[in-house]
C-alpha cells in the first residue's frame, strides 16, 4: 500500500529566517539546539497526527 504524505511547511517556518535557519535555534547554522528541535518535533507530530487521521 502506498501512500502520499503532503507536508504543510508552515509548521516548521518558525525555525527560518527567509531561507537560513534562525540564529537562536542552532550553534553552528546548520543544527538545531534544544529550542529548534522542539519546534520541529512538534511539526513532525502535526504530519504524523494528520496522517494517522487521513488513514
């Protein structure tokens, strides 16, 4: 069984500034610190939760 998992980026905009990741939420530009992976933890729990809910 296949299924397509559409993803609504608006729930991970809050880590972004235009297209680089926000100062605060990585040491180095490209790794989220503690506050940048809690916002996309939440954003991946949205997809799976819509998901579950289409399936």
């Amino acid at each position: 069984m296949e299924s397509a998992v559409s993803v609504d980026d608006a729930a991970v905009q809050p880590l972004f500034d235009g297209k680089a990741l926000k100062a605060n939420l990585t040491s180095d530009g490209v790794h989220l610190n503690l506050d940048g992976k809690k916002i996309y933890r939440e954003a991946l729990l949205k997809i799976v939760a819509d998901f579950d809910r289409k399936n």
